[in-house]
C-alpha cells in the first residue's frame, strides 16, 4: 500500500516539473530574443569637400618620329640620346655624294639651257629682221618663234629641276621640328635607311606634358563650366601616382569633339606643368577633381553601411527601441565617412556599432558593445 502511494506522488511530482518548465519556456518565447548593444550616432549634413577620381594617361603634348626624306646612309649622329634639342639643331645626316652630285649636273644643265634660250632668241630676232623685207617665209618666222619658246620652257624646266636636286641635298640633313628631348637613336651611322618609311628616333616636347582622361558624358556640361573658368587651374585638378600627388596643379585644356558611342565617354585633356621633369610620356596615374557641389550633403561613417547583393543598407532607429532596415544611394567616399545621396535625413539616428548582430524589427539598447569595450579596455599590467 506504501509503495503505491509512493508511485503516485512520484508521477504528479514529475507532471508538476514539466508543466512549470514549459511555462517558462512560453515565457521565454513571449520574451525573444534579448535587445542587441549597439552604439547610435545621429545623421548630421555638411558642406563636403571630395575629389572626383579618373584613370589618367601622361601624353606629350607635341610629339614627332623622325623620319629620313631621302634614301641613303647614315653618316653622322649629332647628338647625345635623351638629351633636350633646341629647333633647327642637325641630328642626323645622310650620305649626300650622290645628291650633291645630281645638284650639279643640274646646273650644268641649266646653264645648258640658258644657251639654247640665248641662240633661239637670235634666231628669231633675225627671221623677224627678214620678215620685215618679205624676205623670207612666214613659217619660217613662226618656227624661230616656237623654237625660243621650247628653249625658254626648257630653262624653267632646268630651274625646277635645281629646285628638286637642292632640297634633296638639303634633306640628307635631319634637323629637329621643335624644342623638345630626343629619345634614344634606333639607327646607327653606317645604317641604310628609306626616305619616309624608316623610323630614326621621336622628339617630344617636355615643358608641359598633357594628361588625358575619360569622363562620363553626363558631365560634360560640370567640365564644360570648368573650362570657361580661368580660376578652375587654382587647384581643381591635381593627378595622383599612387599615394604621391604631383606638387603642381593642372589646367584644363579641351573636350574632345564628340563623346565615343561604344563607351558614352568623352576624352578630356588637361595639362600640367613639367619644371623638374617628373612627368614623362607614358606614365600613368589619376586625375583628382575638387568638387565643391556638395553643400548640406548626408554624411555618416562607412562603418555603418551594410552591402546586400550590391546594394547598401543602414539600421534607422525606430520608436520602442527598434531598428528599420533602410535602402542608400551612396556617392563619394571622404575619408572613413562617405556621403549619403539618398535615403537618410539628417536628424535621424543610425547603428554605427554592433551593426552585425543586427536584424530587420530587432530591438537595441543603446552604449558600447561589449567587444567594442573589451577593445577599448586597458591592458592589465
């Protein structure tokens, strides 16, 4: 009789157990999830000052192959590769033996001619002589007339051919078109080299060195205002080489003619000065543009940005200490903020710490989280 006594108070003691613990389980359900320790900063706006941002090229502003205009040998190389050339300067020559002698025989031949001219002239004069006399036949006047006509064609024709052998001596001699630096030579003296097809070296001007680079073409009217003005080569423009900025500021010089079609971009031109020869053709950086327009922009700390699918979110506090999920158009990056384009006001509170552990509808409590805290304690020595 004990026993079973015993058995029955065993079995409602256990019911007892289970139907508190599941009491406290609903409680628990009822309760969620506890509130997450996040750190809120109010959105305030500001004046911001960025730098537009574009891949770059360094070009020469002025630049030439230099190429022979007569067919020969190099004979003579008059300059030291790299070295800066002033316009006129000789550079090249070619063997001229064989041009210099073509110039002669076409001053004989000139003067040939001007014998040949001298005789018809007297020829004709004294059939003229004769044909005031009607002594003698009318063609034959006309012939004396047609022959000191083909004498004086014949002179000018030795004249353009003096011309011709001139300038081909002259162009045994490579001068340079303009100041500038010569690169290194890709001949040698003793080299055959073709008129117009062989390439001897390239002059490039280095005063100034141009830097071109492709802009969208909604900007086009922003960069055409800065073209008109003159103040915008203060400090608008700077190129950048990594982490190093080009000390010296630049100017803009022109906007292509038409934007490309393939790529909706158009090529825009600045250029920038070269006094200690830093820039040279070829390099390659990034133009930074000063961009003032943005007064009272939204501006927040990148910490707090959360990225889905490409696309950028925040954590809005809400009333009853709820956070609300809010979609951004982000523009530039300044520093560790970056401006809000659309989406936030200003006013209006957002998570900046703890964002991580944080949900659509999840409740906070605002102060530091605790890995934020654990971070930011002292060492204990």
């Amino acid at each position: 009789m004990f026993l079973n006594s015993s058995k029955y108070y065993t079995a409602a003691l256990s019911v007892l157990v289970m139907v508190s613990c599941a009491k406290k389980n609903d409680q628990a359900a009822q309760q969620g999830p506890p509130p997450v320790n996040v750190t809120l900063e109010e959105v305030k706006s500001t004046d911001a000052v960025y730098h537009d941002t574009y891949p770059a090229s360094v070009n020469a502003l002025n630049v030439v192959e230099l190429r022979p205009q007569v067919t020969g040998f190099i004979t003579g190389i008059h300059f030291q590769d790299g070295a800066r050339v002033r316009k006129g300067q000789l550079l090249y020559t070619v063997d001229s033996q064989l041009y210099a002698a073509n110039y002669d025989q076409a001053v004989a031949n000139l003067n040939v001619q001007k014998a040949n001219t001298v005789k018809a002239q007297k020829d004709a004069d004294r059939y003229h002589e004769l044909d005031k006399n009607d002594a003698v036949a009318k063609q034959l006047v006309d012939n004396a007339d047609a022959a000191l006509e083909v004498a004086k064609k014949q002179e000018d024709a030795a004249r353009a051919s003096i011309k011709a052998a001139n300038t081909n001596v002259r162009y045994t001699q490579v001068t340079a078109p303009f100041d500038g630096v010569i690169g290194i030579s890709l001949v040698k003296v003793g080299a055959a080299v073709s008129a117009g097809q062989t390439v001897l070296n390239t002059v490039s001007t280095d005063g100034q060195l141009a830097v071109d680079f492709n802009v969208d073409q909604k900007e086009i009217y922003r960069f055409t205002n800065l073209l008109k003005n003159s103040k915008a080569s203060d400090s608008t423009f700077t190129i950048a080489f990594g982490t190093d900025i080009y000390p010296y500021p630049g100017k803009i010089l022109l906007i292509d003619r038409a934007v490309d079609p393939q790529t909706g971009s158009i090529k825009t031109r600045l250029t920038f000065p070269n006094k200690d020869n830093m820039l040279r053709a070829g390099m390659t950086g990034t133009v930074r543009v000063l961009n003032t327009a943005s007064k009272g922009a939204v501006l927040i700390p990148y910490k707090a940005v959360t990225e889905q699918l490409g696309e950028f979110f925040v954590y809005v506090a809400a009333d009853s200490n709820k956070v609300s999920q809010r979609k951004l158009l982000l523009g530039e990056p300044i520093g560790t903020n970056i401006i809000v384009k659309e989406g936030l006001k200003a006013g209006e509170k957002i998570a900046v710490e703890g964002v991580q552990n944080l949900r659509e509808g999840a409740t906070i409590s605002t102060g530091t989280p605790p890995a934020a805290a654990t971070a930011a304690a002292p060492a204990k020595k």
